[in-house]
C-alpha cells in the first residue's frame, strides 16, 4: 500500500487541522463554560466535530490505498467517499444540531449577563481560533492551488477547506454574537449567532454529503475526460462508430471506461485482437486514472458473410 505525494501532502493539511482543532476545542469549551456563552460553546462543539472528522479522513487516506484482492477487484477507491460521508454526517450532528439546539435554549433562558472577564476570556479565545483555523485554512488553499484537477477530485481535502472555511465563519458570528450580546445585554444576538452557526454547519454537511453519495453510487467522470476518450475512440481507423461510451469514478486516480464499438468490416478476430489492445493502451497511457478499460467490440460482417447470413 503506497503513499503519493498528493495523499502525503493531504495527509499533513489533515493532521494540521487536527492538532489546531483539538487544541482550539478544549479552548472553546472552557471559555464557553467560564463565560456561560452559548456561542462559545456552539464553536466548541463545531470544533470537537471537526475533530472527528478528520480521524475519519486519516482513515480514508489510509484504507483507500489498499491494493485490489478477489473480494475487491477494482480496488478500495471508494472508501475515501465513504470515509467523507461519515464526515458530513459528523459535522451535522456533533455540529450543527448542537450548536442550533445552544441557541435555541439560551433563548428559552431568557436574558443573563456575563461578567466583563467571561466576556474578554472567551473573546480572546476566539480569536486565537481565529489565527489558527485561518492558518489551517491557508494551508488547505496552498495544496488546493496545487493540486491537479482543483478543489473537486479530492474529498478528503474538500472536507478540510469546507471545515476550515466555515470554522473562520463560525469565529466571526460567534465573535459578533458576543459583543452584540455584552453592548446590548440581550442574550438574544448571541443565542442568534450560535444558531446561525448550526445552520451554516447543516448546509456545509448536506452539500459534503450530497458530493461523497454521489462518489458511492458511481458517478461519472468529469465531462471533458470522457469527451476525450470518445474522441480518441472516434479517431481510430479501425472503428465505424462508438455506440455507448460509459465512464464512472472507481476512486482517487482510480475510472472505469466502458465502451460499445463497432468496427469497419473486414477485420479477421487476430486484427480485433491486437486493435482492441492498442485502444485500451493507448487510453491507458494518454490517461493513466483510467485504469480500468473494458471494450465491447463488435465486428460488422464482410459483403461475404452478410450474403451468407442473407442479410440484404
């Protein structure tokens, strides 16, 4: 099971983001519970989700390597999307249900003020969260630029922005909420805010979410590759016509190409042979992610066979 240097990188911007979340988590959760901040410790629980959601990556980025056996011929591609749906799921309940059920019980609580400490303490808090998932977020946008094929191809890296992007955002509201809260001494702006900050993770989870099932159930490949093999189909000399071209994505760097061809007549079943192999080697090195090529090929009848058959 070897590593590239893609998933190394990736591999470090995840453990980057854990040690600040874990460290920026038991920070929140203090200063929430010293400060009696709803938003505080919305944040906190963002944080804790986080967390665990990038053990959840670490794992995908371990287990999607593994090498094909009989059981799974086509490789463990598919566990990084799975890995990143458990992530998604994460986030919306350790997240974003928490942080709106925060808001939701501070209003019920009615109003209470906090101490001018609790209030400096939990702000200072924040905004060494806001230093760290920053810099976390830095990272993960330094690697996205890298990286062939954008912020789309790799799901573990996309959760990573997507945490970090909506950590900075969570930071801010809450940030709002606070000093909303100690100007007015309504512990409504900061009930708002924890609540908003539980919408915001609902929304982040739910489009995570919707990306890793549509990676599980067998999405295709992007629009311009598939373009790409049909035309280099279409290219050659041997083929009359490509019939159905399918693709789907087996993993990372990992498709899977299927095509319906039919070819010029003539051809004896040694030529089909060796076309059919020069087709899929040559998809093979022009696009090594596709992988796996599979060829339906069908051989149209010579002028001598088809009077045979009676074919008019």
């Amino acid at each position: 099971m070897s590593e590239n240097s893609s998933d190394r990188k990736t591999r470090i911007t995840v453990l980057v983001a854990l040690a600040a979340n874990l460290v920026i988590a038991a920070a929140k959760a203090v200063g929430g519970i010293v400060a009696g901040s709803p938003a505080l410790l919305s944040e906190a629980a963002h944080s804790v989700a986080d967390s665990v959601n990038e053990i959840f990556l670490l794992a995908a980025l371990r287990r999607s390597r593994k090498p094909a056996d009989g059981k799974h011929p086509f490789g463990y591609g598919k566990e990084r999307f799975f890995w990143a749906l458990l992530a998604a799921v994460g986030i919306f309940v350790m997240g974003g249900c928490f942080s709106v059920l925060q808001g939701v019980e501070a209003l019920r609580g009615g109003n209470h003020q906090e101490s001018t400490s609790g209030y400096v303490a939990g702000l200072i808090v924040l905004f060494v969260a806001l230093l760290a998932e920053g810099g976390s977020l830095a990272r993960a946008l330094v690697q996205v630029r890298g990286q062939e094929g954008g912020l789309g191809k790799d799901p573990a890296l996309r959760t990573v922005v997507a945490e970090d992007g909506t950590a900075v955002l969570g930071v801010l509201l809450a940030m709002a909420g606070m000093v909303l809260h100690m100007v007015t001494k309504q512990i409504v702006w900061e009930a708002s805010a924890s609540i908003a900050i539980g919408v915001l993770l609902v929304y982040v989870a739910y489009r995570l979410g919707k990306d890793a099932r549509d990676q599980l159930i067998g999405e295709a490949a992007d629009p311009e590759l598939s373009g790409r093999i049909g035309e280099l189909l279409k290219a050659q000399p041997e083929i009359d016509e490509v019939a159905a071209l399918l693709t789907m994505r087996l993993g990372m760097d990992s498709t899977l190409v299927a095509a319906r061809i039919d070819l010029v007549p003539g051809l004896d079943s040694e030529h089909i042979e060796l076309v059919s192999m020069r087709i899929r080697e040559s998809i093979r090195n022009t696009w090594p992610e596709a992988d796996q090529v599979f060829l339906d090929v069908t051989d149209a009848p010579t002028a001598a066979e088809a009077e045979a058959a009676g074919t008019p």
